[in-house]
C-alpha cells in the first residue's frame, strides 16, 4: 500500500507542533525554577512602582485605581517585549536545526510569539488572583468594586495586536542582528527606556502636555496598552487619538516588511 504523501501545509504545521513543544519545555524547565523567574519579573516591577505611586498619594490615573492600572498596562507590555526578545534571538537559539530542511527561520519566529501569548494567559492570570485576594479593585469605590475585565474581547484585541507588533519588530532586528551583531548593544541600552515612553509604568497623562500627548500616541505601544487599561475598565480615560486600527496597522507593516527581509536573506539567516 503507497504510503499517503502529507501536505505542505500538514508538515508545516507538525514542524511547529514539535517546536512549540520543545520551546515550552525549555522554557519552563531549562534553568531550575524557571517558572518562578517568568512570574517573579512581573510581580516584582509591579510591586515596585505600585509602593511608589502609592507613597506619593497617586492613587488613580483616568479614573482607574494604580494598581490595576499598572498591572493591565505591564502585562500587555511585558507580552510585546519578550516576544520581541525571543524572536530576536530564535535564531541563534535554534541553529542546529536548520539543518533539516523543513525548519525555516520563520517557523522558529511564529512558534517564539505564539509560546510567549500563550505563557501570558497564565501569568496574568496568577497576577490578576493575587492583586484581587488584596482587595484590589478596578476603581477605588469600594461600594461597588469592579474585579475583572469589562470587556474581554478588546484586552485580547489589543493584546494580539501587542504581540504582533513584538513579532514584526523581532523578524526587522534579527535580521539587523545578523549583519550588525553589535546592534544588540544598542538595543539593550533602550531596553529600560521604552517601559517610560511606551506608558506602561508611567502615566503619560500626567507627565505629558495635553498639546503633546498626539506626539506620544504616535507610538503604536502606546494605543495598545491604552485600549488594553480601557478594556478592563471602560470608564478608563485613555489618551486621546487612541486607535486599534493604527496599531494593527503598525503591526501589519512590520510583519510585512520582517517577512521580506526574511525572504530576501533566508540562506544568511541560516548560515554559521
């Protein structure tokens, strides 16, 4: 009896089964208690600027209490970095098997992303848990406390659109990584910068100008985290111009443009 022939895609898709599982496995088990570490990074950057905030009496921003307002807009931001940093390093990270012809570089790109909003769900679970045991609430009134998100459909929108845009931005820097190593000095050295600009731990409301805030939306993060805090409460007042259509058109563009390059340098990508 011949021997059925598999699709491409059938094999496309079993090649990313077998890396996502070895990925989750890696990143789950490799380094003793890695699983704390991908939890502890979160709880300890929120707790921080949450104690902060509350020292100097801010106490809500737009209408939403500090500290739901820290951990919506720093899960959707952790969510874009780190996909943005797995995807940035995936090849490296996974030369040995390209010496099968059926893994290409972009498989080990989509398989990073889809691990990183897939490890989100549980995290942010976990955190969510842990700041409501506390008494924490979407807003300070206490009479009628509001605990988890009003609008779950436009948090996972724009938490897609987030993780898009990390796996555009990460497809565009590899490939600047791979002709320019030292490029990863430069992207360490704005790596604590975008927690501030991007919103995710500073109220621009507060610190940006109303004439300039136009200025600050133009950073696609920034209306992702923002329709993000508006999703788990919709009485939120974001900054103005917030848009989802520009952010998924930014991620789009990215995307785009990563897949191009990937194309173009497939065999460099995958050189020693």
């Amino acid at each position: 009896m011949t021997p059925r022939i598999r699709t491409p895609l059938e094999i496309t898709f079993s090649v990313w089964r077998a890396m996502f599982l070895r990925e989750a496995l890696d990143r789950l088990f490799e380094a003793r208690a890695a699983w704390f570490w991908l939890l502890f990074e979160p709880i300890a950057y929120i707790g921080v600027h949450a104690f902060g905030f509350e020292t100097f009496h801010i106490r809500q921003i737009g209408g939403m209490a500090i500290n739901m307002w820290i951990i919506s807009g720093f899960v959707g931001f952790m969510l874009w970095r780190r996909t943005w940093m797995q995807v940035l390093h995936g090849i490296d990270s996974n030369r040995a098997f390209f010496a099968y012809r059926q893994v290409k570089p972009f498989d080990v790109a989509i398989v990073r992303a889809t691990l990183e909003l897939f490890l989100m769900v549980p995290i942010s679970i976990v955190i969510m848990s842990l700041a409501i045991s506390m008494g924490h609430g979407m807003r300070l009134n206490t009479q009628n406390p509001i605990w988890l998100p009003q609008d779950p459909l436009l948090v996972f929108e724009a938490a897609f659109a987030l993780s898009l845009l990390g796996l555009g931005f990460g497809l565009i820097t590899s490939v600047a990584m791979r002709f320019v190593p030292e490029i990863d000095h430069i992207f360490k050295i704005i790596y604590l910068p975008l927690y501030y600009i991007s919103g995710a731990l500073l109220p621009l409301q507060l610190y940006v100008p109303a004439p300039y805030q136009h200025y600050v939306v133009a950073n696609p993060l920034v209306d992702g985290l923002e329709l993000m805090r508006l999703g788990f409460y919709p009485d939120y007042t974001p900054l103005k111009g917030v848009s989802l259509s520009y952010a998924y058109g930014w991620a789009l563009g990215l995307l785009f443009f990563g897949l191009m390059l990937y194309k173009r340098f497939s065999k460099k990508l995958v050189m020693r």
